[in-house]
C-alpha cells in the first residue's frame, strides 16, 4: 500500500477500524507508525514497554485477517493499535505496575480485559506508565520516572493513568486502557484533553488488574472520542464469573448504537456542592460553557444535591487503603516478583523484600490501612466509613429521582506543574474530591473535554449517570462532541 500515512495518528479508533477493513491502510504500517511515533517522543515517559516483535506480528495476523475477509464474526476493532495501562497483566509484555517490586515482571497470562480486546483484533503496542499500584493523582509515583503532559510538558498528566492520558493526547496511541479506582481515567482524561470513562463497577473482569481496593477498581478506555470510547467499552465489558466474583451478570452490550440519540429535555442534575470555593474560576467558566451548550443542544439544568461530598475524601482514604494494605500482602518476596539479595531469616527477608520493593506513597497506604483495620481502630475508622459509603450512594439514588445524568468538573483545577505537589499527598487527596463520591457508589463516570483554562491547560467535565447507563453517558458526550470541536484540538508539536 503506497500512500500517504503520515497523519495516521490524527484518525481515531473508528476511522482507522474503517480505514483497515476497507483495506486503505494496512495493520503493519498502521503499527509501525505509532511505533515510530513512540520512539519520537520517548521523553514524555508515557510508555514502559515495547516490543516490536510482538507488535508486528499481531499487526501481521490482523493483515492476514483482513485479507481474509468477512469468513468469521467480524472483529471490531481489527488491526487498531491500542496500548495498555501498565496495571493489566500482559504475557507478551513486561508487567511493573509501576513498582519496583515488579520489575521485569512477566505474566503467565493476560488480563481479561486485554484478552477481551484482542479478540476483537487490537494490535497492542506496549505498556503504559502509571502511578505505583495506581495509587496517586500526578503519576509521580511510578518507580520508572515521571509522565509529562504533552500540552506543557513541565505538567502532571494526572494519575494514576497518567501514561495512558499522555500517549492517547500526543497522538501515539489511538486509545488505551486505564483504570479508576478513585478518578484514576477521569481525572487523567480531564488534565490531557481527551475522553475516557469509567464503567459501572462489575462491568469490566477484574480479572489480571493488578489489584489496589477491590471494591472500587474498575477498567475503561481512554480515547479521543466518546464514539472511539464506545466502541472500545463494547469490547472490554461482560461477565466472567468464574474468574472475577465481582463481576456483573449483565450481558456484553453494544454503546455505539444509541450514540445518536437527541437530548431533547434531558435532564442534567448540578450538584451545588461541585461548584463551591474550592472550584478554580477557570475550570468552572468551562464546564459553565459546556453546560450552556447542552441548554442549547435542548437538555435542561436541574440543581441537585450530593450533601456528602466533601465526605467522600476521608471515607475513600480510609477504605481504598484498608483494601490496598490487604493486596499488597502477596507481595511477600516469596511466590513472584522482587525478593531482597541478604536476609537472615523468613521474617527478615520479608521486611527486606517489602522496604527495598515498595515506595513512599504504598508504604503510607499499608501502614494507614492496617491502622484503620486494626483491632480497636476496625469500628472508629473502616466500619465508619463503610456506613457513610452506604449514605454516598444512597444521596446519588435521591439525585437519580430528578435528573438523568449529572455534570460538573473532574477535578478543582487544570493539571498542576510536576513537583507542585509531590511532597504533599494530602495536597493530592484534596484534588480528587469530585471523582470520589461516584466511585465509592460505582457508579459510572466519564470525561470529556470542554475547553482550556489557566495556561491553556485542557479542563474536562465529568458525566454521572446511574448504575449500567454507559450507553446514556456516552450519547450525552457524544452529541456534545458532534456539536463542538475541544476533543479535535491538539498540543503542539504532537
Ligand atoms: N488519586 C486516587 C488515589 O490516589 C485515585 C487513584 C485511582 O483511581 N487509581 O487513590
């Protein structure tokens, strides 16, 4: 195929499905160039591995398909490149989690969710830096170096898939896979520009995430678009029961076909709480704009209440955790991963192992997690926090009475510099304070780019909608997407 690809990287998920299928453009070369592109621009350390072979010979594979034709179930997504949250096991690539005590880790076998996307044909092309057992909000707890944001590359992406943010905004990936345990896709899609969403919790299998607080980890897409966002979520969800308890009973459900629905007399619920002091002016003038633009797309604007709010910080650094401080203890130097050289006995080798594998942020965590679920602390601290996760969820269900989705900022502020606030971490807790509560209820969220703030830095609007509405969340961003141009724009030199 002799024809002009160097603006490959511009097209997005399903025109690229459409380009490859129709035959203008191969998988190879597609791969090739994100390969290339990822090399380029190597210094933003948005990726943590690559493996070309691997790369080319799916892209081979998914040539050999397409040349093949329609003789099975078409694959969706054949030929698409897409890389991954360094979170997800991956046999053909290196496992970290962004933790020294993973490194050069090799899974026997893949995450479900990548397992689920290579069925429908994704070439993967590597693994995507985040934050240390995705615990952090700026990707600067990765044990393999920073993220930069690729429209001021002296930013945070956000966290913690801030790797996935970066490579999807600087056009060397199409889309990729992140996960949310507290806002780790919304918040990281919100500070990069582009579209990601986190599913109702249970849709997509757990299954080979590395685990952080079980209760609340979920995967999703990252992508440009809410259309590349649905098509990417059809693949990822459904139930696998043997291998995920939590996963939900609801069937595999195709989002792109309500994509077109209108918003006449939507009603999109304002929570008063999101949009007090702590609200930057320049994030708010955005989402107000946005949501102006929905008034006139025909939806109406329905003030809310989600009184529990600023709750949602202390209950979510106390569960998220008690949760971690419970997974991290295979991390033991015994079965897999980092083991200390010199030990003198079992017990010391362990100590060794845990110091010298983990860092600052998960030490804080452990050690806060075990307070919280220790004999004595258990009913003043986690039960505590368990009820008030109830009483979050319950306060979305009120809301849920009088609107259909609800609106406001992902976060208080557009992505700060690097380093602003690395020696902080309540500083970092404080940021999360709009993408906590609809995770502590699991229910989904997304974000999509609504315009620039301070510095010309992205800002992103959150979407809630109740439990299994994916399809109503990403109609709502979609329309909005037909109707403005924020998710086309891009950073310089990208
Ligand atoms: N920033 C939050 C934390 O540090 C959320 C992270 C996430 O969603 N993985 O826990």
């Amino acid at each position: 195929m002799t024809h002009d690809t160097s603006a490959l990287h511009d097209l997005s998920v399903a025109q690229l499905a459409t380009q490859l299928r129709d035959r203008k453009v191969s998988a190879v070369e597609t791969a090739q160039h994100f390969l290339a592109r990822a090399k380029t621009h190597a210094s933003l350390g948005a990726f943590l591995d690559i493996n070309e072979e691997v790369t080319l010979t799916q892209a081979r594979n998914a040539d050999a398909a397409l040349a093949a034709g329609t003789t099975r179930p078409l694959q969706t997504l054949l030929g698409v490149p897409l890389a991954h949250k360094d979170i997800f096991v991956t046999r053909d690539f290196v496992s970290t989690a962004g933790s020294n005590m993973l490194t050069g880790y090799r899974s026997p076998f893949d995450a479900t969710v990548v397992a689920k996307l290579a069925e429908q044909g994704v070439v993967t092309l590597g693994k995507l830096n985040c934050d240390e057992f995705a615990m952090g909000s700026a990707n600067e707890n990765s044990a393999f170096g920073l993220v930069q944001n690729p429209w001021d590359t002296t930013r945070t992406p956000g966290g913690s898939s801030g790797g996935s943010a970066a490579a999807v905004a600087a056009r060397l990936t199409p889309a990729a896979t992140g996960t949310d345990t507290g806002g780790s896709i919304r918040q990281p899609a919100s500070f990069c520009g582009i579209t990601g969403i986190k599913p109702t919790y249970g849709r997509a299998s757990r299954y080979g995430m590395v685990a952080f607080a079980s209760s609340l980890d979920q995967a999703g897409p990252m992508a440009r678009t809410a259309e590349d966002c649905a098509l990417l979520l059809s693949a990822m969800c459904g139930p696998d029961p043997d291998r995920d308890s939590t996963s939900l009973d609801v069937p595999a459900e195709n989002f792109t076909r309500s994509l077109n629905e209108d918003l006449n007399g939507l009603r999109i619920g304002i929570p008063k709480e999101f949009f007090g002091e702590g609200l930057a002016p320049d994030v708010r003038a955005a989402v107000d704009a946005a949501l102006n633009e929905y008034e006139k797309l025909g939806a109406k604007l329905v003030p809310i209440s989600l009184p529990r709010t600023e709750l949602s910080i202390p209950v979510y650094y106390i569960i998220a955790p008690a949760e971690a401080s419970s997974n991290l203890s295979r991390f033991d130097g015994v079965k897999f991963g980092h083991r200390a050289d010199k030990y003198a006995d079992l017990t010391d080798m362990y100590k060794k192992t845990r110091a010298e594998g983990f860092g600052d942020e998960v030490k804080r965590r452990i050690m806060i997690g075990a307070y919280v679920l220790s004999h004595g602390y258990y009913d003043a601290y986690y039960l505590q926090a368990q009820k008030i996760r109830r009483m979050i969820a319950d306060d979305f269900q009120q809301a849920f009475k009088l609107c259909d989705v609800i609106a406001g900022p992902v976060a208080p502020t557009v992505a700060w510099k690097l380093g602003d606030k690395s020696d902080d971490p309540l500083a970092n807790y404080l940021a999360d304070i709009f993408t906590l509560p609809g995770s502590l209820a699991g229910l989904p969220g997304m974000s999509i780019p609504v315009g620039f703030g301070a510095d010309h830095m992205p800002v992103g609007m959150q979407l809630i909608g109740n439990y299994l509405q994916e399809a109503k969340l990403l109609n709502v961003a979609h329309r909005f997407q037909q109707a403005t141009d924020w998710h086309t724009t891009k950073p310089k030199g990208f």
